[in-house]
C-alpha cells in the first residue's frame, strides 16, 4: 500500500502564509510520486488552496465538516460545502474535535457517513489520554471509537478512501512521541479491528497513520514499525522544508 502522508494545519497561518506553504509543496511534489500527500488549511482558505494545488497530487481535506446538507446550523461547514471549493478528504473525530469541542464518538459516525455520501475521504482520529493508557484502557477507547465511528460503514465505502489515524492524545503536540513498539502495538489491533469488521482485502488497502508530534528527526523510525501506512502531522507541516523531509522520509 502506498503511504499518506497529511499535514493538519489546524487554526494556524494567514492568508499569505497559507499561499506561500502551497506553492512551495506544490513545488517539491512533482518529484513525490511513490507516496499519497494530504494537507488539511482552516476552511476559510479550503477555496483559494484548492486554486494553488489544481494540477498538483497533493489532495486537500478539511479538518472537520457537520452532517447535514445544509440548513440552520449556524457556524457549520457540509459535504456538500467542502466537495463545491475542491476538497478530496476531510477528517473526523480529531482528538482536538473530542477533547476541546466535546465531539462524541455517535457524531463521528454521521461524519464518516456525510464524507462518503459527498465523496470525500475520511480519516477516523482515534486515541487514548495519557489516564486512558495509565489505567490499561488503550486498546477499549480506540475499539469504542472505531466501533462508533465505523458503525454504518460497508467494506464497499471503506473502500472509497478510508483510512484511520491513530493519534495519542498524550502525543499531540506535546513533543512526546509514542514509542514505536506502543505504536505498533495499537496499529497491529486496529488492524486486526478491520479485518474482523471490513474483511481483509479491506483492511490490507486501509491506511493506518500514526499522529503525535512526528517531525522530520523520526519519521524514519514510526514509519518502519509494521501496519503503520503514513502520518498525521500537526506541527511539522507548518512549515514547507520540515513537510517536505518528512514526506521523504528523510532525517535531519
Ligand atoms: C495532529 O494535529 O494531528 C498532530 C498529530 O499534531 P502534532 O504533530 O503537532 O503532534
């Protein structure tokens, strides 16, 4: 499988800066054939992204969309929305979407469904907190949230562009990268996870990506760790040279 590599740009960067990241990856990917790269900006540059990066193989996503079409929600962006300004994915249930807004596990469900119906990608963000993991309960909070988020999904949709990203709560942002082996150890379950419920052709396309403060320094050593098929990056895609080392893989 070939691997994602996505920046989550979260509520970062204005306008020119935004124009300047894209036109230097747009830049540096024509020589990025053997990987799939994402990049998530805020909303409100989703339209003129999708300008700089036409022609480009580098997809764009949102970080987040609500469910329905369209009507009385004030604040709310829909599929429907972010397919019209050129979005190819869109993330769902990021653990900033669960901890800071109190997104719960059922809405990410109507998320992932509202993603195929529009034909956009998602990525499912699953992770424990640092009490989860401390109190041995890794492995039932991404089982719950897989389950949640997964209820209605047919291997037919997962298909279409799934994939999930494992993300330590503990790991975002923080500068502490999970352990390889404790990253291994839940990308081998979510694995395992997916071939029970999707089968396994369907678990062997599906991306598993690993997020939590990945930077150019240790890419290397997440990515070799096995069932790990790309990375979610926060901080590090912010800038276009510490992006661009990571998708190549390469350390500093
Ligand atoms: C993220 O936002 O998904 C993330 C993993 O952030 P960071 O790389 O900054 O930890």
């Amino acid at each position: 499988m070939r691997s994602l590599i996505a920046g989550n740009w979260k509520m970062n960067l204005s306008r020119a800066e935004v124009r300047a990241l894209l036109e230097s990856l747009r830049a540096a990917s024509s020589s990025w054939d053997a990987v799939d790269v994402a990049v998530y900006p805020p909303f409100v540059y989703l339209a003129e992204a999708a300008e700089i990066l036409s022609g480009s193989a580098i997809e764009l996503g949102a970080q987040d969309l609500y469910w329905k079409p369209s009507g009385a929600f004030t604040g709310a962006i829909s599929g429907p929305m972010l397919r019209d300004v050129g979005c190819q994915r869109v993330l769902v249930g990021h653990s900033e979407r669960r901890h800071v807004f109190g997104e719960q596990d059922e809405e990410t469900e109507q998320k992932i469904q509202a993603a195929f119906a529009n034909g956009l990608k998602p990525t499912l963000c699953v992770g424990e907190t640092i009490g989860e993991r401390e109190n041995g309960q890794t492995e039932q909070v991404v089982e719950r949230q897989l389950q949640s988020g997964l209820e209605g999904c047919t291997a037919e949709q997962a298909k279409r562009g799934l994939s999930i990203a494992y993300e330590p709560v503990w790991a975002i942002g923080t500068g502490h990268t999970a352990k390889p082996s404790q990253v291994g150890e839940v990308h081998a379950m979510i694995r395992a996870w997916l071939t029970d419920r999707l089968g396994a052709e369907v678990a062997s396309e599906t991306p598993i990506q690993y997020g939590g403060s990945v930077k150019a320094s240790n890419v290397d050593q997440l990515m070799a760790v096995a069932d790990v098929d790309g990375a979610l990056v926060g901080g590090a895609s912010l800038e276009a040279e510490s992006f661009q080392r990571i998708v190549e893989f390469q350390s500093v």
